[in-house]
C-alpha cells in the first residue's frame, strides 16, 4: 500500500494465475496448455515477420486474423473482435456491456476471473449455483439480470452445457448479453458461433492458448452480433489501439488456416483424455465428464491437497482450488501420454 495509489486500487482483489515454475523437468499439468507445440506453418509465418518490419506499428485492427477467423467460422470480419488473450477480450466485454443495473449471473463454480473483472469494473454479481453433478442448470439462470456469463465446457470442471441448452439460455434473457466463454470448445463441445446471427445478445469468446497452443502469443477473440463487436473496439481504442503485435496478428490467422494440423492435435488429446480418465477410474478417482483439455478428479480416500503437494514432490504438477464444493477435486491438464503416464505413475 502507498499513499500513492488510487484510493479503488487497496481494495482489488487480483487474479492469481496457476504456477509458471522455472524449474525445466517437471511435468508441467496445472495450467491448461496444449502439450503439442502452435502449427509450424504459423510459427515458420510468424519468423517471417520478425526483421525489418517491426520498426513499424501493426495494423490496430488485427484485419488479417479477423479475416482468417470470420472464413474459418461463416461469419463477417465486423462481427469479430481480437484482443490479447481472450482475458483482455472478457475485460473489455465485463467493461463494455455488463455494467447496467441488476447482477450479473455466473456459476458458483467457474473461471475465477470472473469476480476479479467485477471488482475492477465495479459490477454487481450473483454467483448460480451449479447443480449436485457439478452441471450449469439452465431454470436457475431465468431471473433479473445485467447479463450472463459462463465457460463452455466449464472451467475447472470441464462438463459441457448442450448447445440446446445455451440457446434456452438466449431465449430466457433476450434483453441482455449472453457471453460463452469457449476457452475450450475444441475439444469436444459444439460452438455456439453458429447462433450469433440469430441472437442479438449472444457474444462467443474463444483463444487460441489451448487448441492452438498459442498460450505464449496472447490472442484471443470474440464472436457476435456488429453492435456488441462495436463497443468492444469502443473499449479497445479507448486503451490499447495496438493489443496485437504483428508476429501474433500473422501467427494466430495462420494458426486459423492450418486446419490439418489443429483436427490431429486436438484429435491426440482427446484421445489421450479419453484414456487418462479410464486409469485414473481404475485407480479409484471419480472424474467429472470432460469436454476439455483436462480433467477434474477426486479421490474418495485421498486428501486433494495432499496428493497435490506430494505429487509436487515427485515433480508433477496439477492445479488445487482451495474453494468450498471442489476443494476435494485436483485438475489436471492432458498431457502427451508420456507425460500422462509420468502423473500415473507419480499417484501408483
Ligand atoms: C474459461 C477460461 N476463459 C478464458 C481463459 C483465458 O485464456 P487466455 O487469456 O489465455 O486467452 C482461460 C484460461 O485458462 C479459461 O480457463
């Protein structure tokens, strides 16, 4: 604290982002990264721009990778927004069209950045509670609100709501924004990009730090109707005219474009999920259903926060809520199958 800050700053209550460690060797399963490296094509594209050119500003609208999503999803480069990271496009959306009167509504158990954008932005919120299998219970949503938000799959417990559903949810609250977070809806779910041009108030978020594995870049985006799209620019050009450097702007459109390579590797890991989940079954966790790149498991005779550390101690680490409901529950990240293997072997 200093007598410099802003008086709102003491209050804050900051996101904390799972452990980046420095430490090489371990087996690294508690942030959500895809195991397989981004498509070669886009990083040999993004090596190309590094020279010469980057004396010069990129374009402030990124034109070339709303291009490339707008093809790749049937929409219009107007009804696409990108931004580094889909963290700095939720903060613009939390900024931009969540501050009206009456709470905004999430689930109980979801990405934990969500109040943290509420405190910076001065939202009011409601948190829903999901329902005993840990599902997003579509009724419980129908209520006053300022608008809803909620990751598809959920994050951390990677259960996937039916499209049919997130569309129940549109119809019920037609008069504010509905925003999906599909961090990550590659790897399993269907998305709901498909309906934003019948639902005014829908906004789709997606990155591309998972099924890209462009974790590093910082880029991600936002899919909806152009007047949703507009205020967000509004924010942006009000903050950062330039959130995309040219290597990211280059390297996510060509990601977008690289579609052989994105179906394989979302492909391997799905698979390897779908193993994984069978031998931590057989070791005797319950695994939640998983739509994501990772799963979330407890253990009927093990303490999570035990197994956690001492899984820490034998060099592989997964992530730990210490949050009422899920504190039982350990996530973790879907590795290649040595790495899988590698956590099998750490909890036989
Ligand atoms: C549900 C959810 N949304 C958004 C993000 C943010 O992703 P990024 O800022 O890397 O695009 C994450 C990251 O883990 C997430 O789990």
């Amino acid at each position: 604290m200093s007598r410099f800050w802003s008086p709102f700053v003491k209050d804050l209550v900051p996101y904390v982002p799972g452990e980046q460690p420095k430490l090489a060797r371990l087996v690294k399963l508690n942030t959500n990264e895809n195991p397989y490296g981004p498509s070669p094509k886009a990083v040999e594209a993004m090596r190309g721009e590094l020279g010469d050119n980057l004396r010069l500003y990129p374009d402030p609208n990124g034109d070339r990778l709303k291009q490339a999503v707008a093809e790749y999803y049937g929409v219009t480069p107007a009804q696409v927004f990108v931004g580094n990271g889909s963290d700095e496009v939720l903060a613009h959306i939390f900024h931009g069209l969540f501050q009206h009167d009456g709470p905004l509504l999430f689930p109980d158990i979801s990405y934990s950045f969500y109040p943290v954008y509420c405190g910076l932005y001065g939202i009011t919120f409601e948190q829903v509670p999901l329902d005993e299998q840990f599902q997003i219970r579509v009724e419980d949503y129908r209520k006053p609100n300022a608008g809803i938000i909620f990751p598809n799959p959920n994050a951390p417990t990677g259960c996937l709501l039916p499209l049919q559903a997130v569309e129940q949810l549109l119809q019920a609250s037609p008069d504010s924004v509905v925003v999906v977070d599909e961090a990550y809806i590659d790897f399993g779910g269907e998305t709901a990009i498909s309906l934003v041009n019948r639902y005014d108030n829908l906004l789709v978020t997606q990155t591309l730090s998972k099924s890209r594995s462009l974790a590093g870049l910082r880029v991600g985006l936002a899919v909806g109707h152009p007047d949703l799209i507009e205020a967000l620019e509004r924010i942006k050009n009000s903050f950062n005219s330039y959130p995309l450097d040219r290597a990211a702007i280059v390297g996510a459109a060509v990601a977008f474009e690289d579609r052989a390579y994105f179906d394989q590797t979302c492909r391997k890991v799905i698979d390897s999920r779908e193993k994984l989940v069978a031998q931590l079954q057989a070791k005797g966790f319950e695994v939640l259903p998983s739509a994501a790149n990772f799963v979330f498991a407890r253990h009927p005779q093990q303490d999570a926060g035990e197994l956690a550390a001492r899984l820490r101690e034998q060099g592989v680490i997964v992530r730990h809520f210490k949050q009422a409901r899920i504190d039982q529950f350990l996530r973790i990240t879907i590795g290649t199958p040595e790495m899988n293997q590698a956590l099998l072997d750490a909890l036989g």
